[in-house]
C-alpha cells in the first residue's frame, strides 16, 4: 500500500491513518445531523410534516451525499492529488503551470482558485460559530431556563478553542479519532435505533421520491434545497485534508464508517418525525433516550469542537500555500510540532478567525439563523473546484471532450443548483460569507497584481548582474572587509538593491557575498538533497537557488547549515544578512492600479511580517536598507 508521499505502508499504519482521518477529515460533515434535517423541513413556511415530504427531503440527503461526496469528492477529484496533496490551491498549481495553458487561461485559473479559496475563509467562519452553538442548544431541550446561557457558553467554548490553537493538536491528535468514532457510533446507533421502529423510512432511499418532491412542490423544492446542501458542508474536506492521511485511509472512513453512520441517523430522524411531527423542533437530540440527552449534547460539543478545530487548522494550512504561491504577504507562521510539518499555527489568522466567529454568534444568535448564512460559500468554493478539475483532467489526463463535458454536467449540475437555492438566503445572512468572500478575494488579487508592479519597476531600476560582475573584474578600487555578506533576492539576473545601497553609503564589499533566492514550485514538499543549487560566480561571490514545496515555510539558517555538504561552509557569527526594505508611496500619476488598490497594497505591505523573521534570520545579523518607491 502506498501513502500519498509515496511511501510504503503496513495495514497497521492504514488503520491509524483511517483513525486519525475520521477524527481530522469528517468533523464538518459529521455533525451536519445536528441541524440539516430541522432546517429542511422548516425551510418553507408551512409545509406539512406529510409522509411524502419527509420521504422526499430524505431522499434529497442520501443522493446529495452520494453525488457530491461519494462520486464527485471521493472517487473524482482525489485522484486529481499534486504529489499526495490536496486542496483548491493545490489544484490551481495544477492548472496554471501546464505548458499548454495560454496567458488568458492560466490567468482565468488564478482567479477561480483566488475566488474558491477566498469563499473557504467565509465558510471557515460560519462552521465553528453554527457547529458549537447547535450542540449547545440542546441545553434548551433538557432544561428551557437554560436558554440564557447559551450563547455564552458558545463563546466561551469557542475561547478556549482558538486560545488552545496556539499550543498545537499534536498532543490531543490521538484522540480525535476514537472521539469522533464515538460520536459516528451513537448518532448512527440512535437513528437505527429508530428506523427499526419505522423501517418503511428506509423506501426514502429510491430516488422516485426526490423526483416526486420536486414535481409537488415546484419553486418551493428549490429553496429546501438551500438547506439541503448543509449535509455536505464538509465535502471539501476530504479533499483539502488528502495530504496528511492519503486516499485510501479516507476511503475507508467515508464508506465503510462515516457515510453508513449519517445516513441512519438521517433516516432516524425521519422516521422519529413520522411517529411524532413535535419532535420537528429538534429532531437530532429527541432520539435520545430517556436519561440521556445530557450525554448526547456532552458527545456532541466534543465533536463540534473537533470539527472546528479542523476548519480552522484549515485556514491556517491554506493561508500558507497562499503566502507561498504569492496570494498573500508574508504572515508569522509558527510551528507546533518538530515531527509534523503540517501543524502550524497563524497567529493573525487565527485571532481575526475568533473575532468573526463571536460576532456571528451574537449577531445572529442561533443555529436556525445561522443556517440562512451558511452554504453559499461552501457551494461557491465547491463550483471552483469543480471547474478547476475538469481543467486538470483536461490538460493532464488528456481527457476528450465528450468525457470532459459529460462529467462536468453531472457534477455542475448538482453544484449549481445548490449555489443557486442559497443566493435566495442572501438578505437573510449569505451576504457575509459572500461579502467575506469578496473581501480577501480583493486584498488576494491586490497583492498579487501589487508584488507584479513593484518587482517590474525594481527589475526596471536594478543593473543587471553579469555587469556588474564584469565592472568587478577591472576595479580594484573596493575595499573588502573580513566575513560574508548574504543578500535575500527576488531576481537572481539583478543586483540585490541592498548591495547597491551598501556600496553606495559604506564604500565596501564583504570578503564573500551570497546571493539568495527563494523559489516556490508547485509540489507540496521538496526533497532535502533537491532543496539548494550553489553557483559559483567568481570573486568570492556565489548565487544559491532554494525550492520549496506550498506546504513548506523557508528557514535560511537551515538552508546555509545544508550547504557545508556541497562545499560552502557558513559561520553564523561572521555572517550579516543585508535587506532591502521598500517605503512604497502611492501616486496617480501610475495608471497601472487603482489609487485605493495601491493603498490598500501599501497597508498590507507595511503590515506584513518581516523578511527576518519570516525567513527565521537571527535578529542580531540583520541589517536593512530601505529606499522610497513610487507606484
């Protein structure tokens, strides 16, 4: 068996990787049975809780997690892995570096994959906020008078998560995975529970009652559809969260585990509204039994907390393949394991993540609200990466058209029938995932087309760099002094404008000069021995090229500890590390950008984290020369 790393692994290791997989991966889709069904039938006023509407919703859940997860998620788009990775920017770098893309259509990939990704940060808001408040409500079915504490219990919860982020899972990691599978056996024991009291539920299954719900109820069967898409909220997910447990680990979770444990409660709940249409005010915690229900919502707010701990160790994974592929300024990332690369924490995302959350939650306080707020993003992001999969089964799989227009129809179909049905949930909250959505698309795109303009107008400015190694060779004039001297570079063809600066105000040149750049590739990791290129320019000068992987955060000092094994040897105490820092000032008179673009360009790059301690330079050997930049 292989893991997506292409290492070999045992059947013990794939069913620690399914364990963990089930705990990280299906968190979001897994506690959709808190609310999907309540919403569904509550999405239309006055719809009556009849036999053939319940029959029909139902219906509507099971294809919707078999289209969506099982066929499009599961067996389509996981097979489109960059190097075992997953995820809508791992699939844009897919795309975009293609030799037979044009420069319009790589240009139309960014902007879907910018777009998608954009949505995931709205949808990463709203999951925390609708999951955690759902399982709290609950309080409100054992004991109305504790309705008062709910929200601030959810707060308060939601507190000691993102507070707790900064320590890092990698001690709790063990334990998602056998919570969560205690979570999917009770609400799957709970629902067969009740579908052995009503089996005839389980005729929901034939998908004639689907077709009958749309044929009776017409526009009104497009809106429930709005809420029918929270079953499969978590879909990207699986996707996303391919690089730490490989395909077949999810694979095994979904089908033989997950999907089995959500549709008996689905159903479960059904067949209990059957019996009793009262339990329509929460169907999910009236399959408790007697004595129970404290035990279910304790069970439950364990497993919302799970499964936004996911959500947000989500953010913090894609916010740095955006950082990496040049989508974002640099941000401080820090690690929280020395043994698992992808465990980081994001102090700026996180915090802004917690403030949005709380907002939410007293903004529209309660799940029912929530719900009008939540699924645009989902099925916005699901829409991209749709299309950006059928570009790479296109390009790379050398599909035909025919394939290629039959798969798209069917999986295009279905996402924008979903994307559709929530537009109508915009006055009633979709306009914040939505606006949230627009907001880091623009400040994406403007620091992409911002970095464009101003490493043009710096390239434009700069000498290039065999001339002045040639100016080197007649002048004798310089004065060196004793050390080296490690220049960070965009463009290894120029002369480092720090270098310039440094001749310009102190008349020297250091003993050894190194020129650094830092290049992203469009695979996950590099290997160790394929990081660095050393090239010896002569006169004590050398160029090194360093390739990271979107999944990785440069470290310098490793980097030049790495090199004494091709031959170049770094002594930290002699070594000074020269940057150059832009003052950038806005002006009309460029008509390359907006005049707000570029100031909002400007605030994020004043904002943005050092090249320092980005790049993990000791403090004490830094040295920065700045100049002012019109664009």
């Amino acid at each position: 068996m292989q893991h997506p790393g292409n290492k070999t692994i045992t059947r013990k290791e794939l069913g620690s990787l399914t364990l963990g997989a089930l705990g990280v991966v299906f968190g979001d889709v897994g506690t959709s049975p808190l609310y999907t069904l309540r919403e569904c039938l509550t999405s239309i006023n006055g719809m009556p809780l009849s036999e053939p509407n319940v029959f029909g919703i139902l219906s509507l859940i099971f294809w919707s997690l078999a289209i969506v997860i099982s066929l499009k998620y599961a067996l389509f788009i996981m097979r489109l892995d960059n190097r075992g990775e997953g995820g809508i920017l791992a699939l844009l770098a897919l795309t975009i570096n293609s030799p037979r893309n044009s420069t319009h259509r790589r240009a139309l990939f960014v902007l879907l994959g910018i777009f998608g990704a954009a949505l995931f940060f709205g949808d990463g808001m709203i999951t925390p906020a609708i999951s955690v408040l759902s399982a709290v409500e609950g309080l409100k079915i054992a004991e109305p008078t504790l309705q008062p504490w709910v929200i601030p219990l959810t707060i308060l919860i939601l507190i000691a998560l993102f507070i707790f982020q900064q320590v890092g899972t990698t001690k709790v990691g063990v334990l998602f995975g056998p919570l969560i599978g205690l979570w999917f056996l009770t609400i799957g024991g709970l629902g067969l529970i009740s579908i052995m009291r009503t089996p005839t539920i389980l005729a929901a299954l034939n998908p004639l009652y689907a077709a009958d719900f749309f044929m009776a109820h017409g526009i009104e069967s497009f809106v429930t559809l709005g809420a029918v898409v929270l079953a499969v909220t978590g879909a990207e997910a699986l996707y996303a969260d391919m690089g730490h447990f490989g395909r077949k680990p999810i694979h095994l979770a979904w089908f033989w585990f997950v999907l089995p444990a959500l549709i008996l409660n689905y159903f479960g709940q059904g067949a209990l509204i059957l019996r009793n249409p009262a339990a329509i005010a929460n169907p999910f915690y009236k399959l408790a039994p007697h004595g129970g229900l404290y035990v279910l919502i304790l069970i439950a707010a364990i497993a919302t907390i799970i499964a936004s701990q996911a959500v947000i160790s989500g953010a913090f994974s894609l916010s740095r393949q955006a950082i990496q592929l040049g989508f974002l300024p640099r941000m401080d990332i820090r690690h929280t394991s020395a043994k698992a690369i992808g465990q980081i924490y994001v102090p700026f995302i996180n915090w802004s993540l917690l403030a949005a959350i709380i907002t939410l939650v007293i903004g529209f306080k309660s799940s029912d609200n929530l719900a009008s707020a939540y699924g645009i993003a989902v099925t916005g992001t699901m829409i991209c990466t749709t299309l950006l999969a059928l570009a790479v089964a296109r390009i790379r799989w050398k599909w035909g058209w025919p394939a290629t227009i039959f798969t798209g129809a069917l999986f295009l179909s279905v996402d924008t029938a979903f994307f559709g049905a929530n537009t109508l949930k915009i006055v009633d909250g979709g306009w914040f995932p939505l606006a949230t959505g627009f907001i880091v698309f623009t400040l994406m795109t403007t620091w992409r087309r911002g970095r464009a303009i101003l490493l043009d107008k710096l390239n434009r400015d700069a000498m290039p760099l065999d001339v002045f190694m040639s100016s080197l060779a007649i002048s004798e004039s310089l004065t060196r002094v004793p050390g080296t001297a490690v220049f960070l570079t965009g463009n290894q063809e120029v002369v480092p404008q720090a270098l310039l600066h440094n001749l310009k105000h102190n008349k020297i040149l250091h003993e050894r000069n190194v020129f650094i750049t830092t290049l992203s590739r469009d695979i996950p990791h590099i290997d160790p021995e394929e990081r660095a290129e050393i090239s010896n320019l002569g006169h004590e000068f050398y160029r090194i090229h360093a390739w990271y992987g979107f999944q990785e955060s440069p470290d310098i000092p490793e980097l030049l500890d790495s090199c004494r094994a091709m031959g170049l040897n770094f002594n930290m105490m002699e070594t000074s590390f020269f940057l150059s820092r832009e003052i950038l000032i806005p002006t009309k008179r460029q008509k390359s950008m907006a005049l707000w673009r570029e100031r909002i360009f400007i605030s994020m790059m004043r904002n943005a984290v050092s090249a320092a301690k980005f790049f993990n330079l000791p403090m004490n050997r830094v040295i920065e020369l700045g100049a002012q930049i019109e664009i």
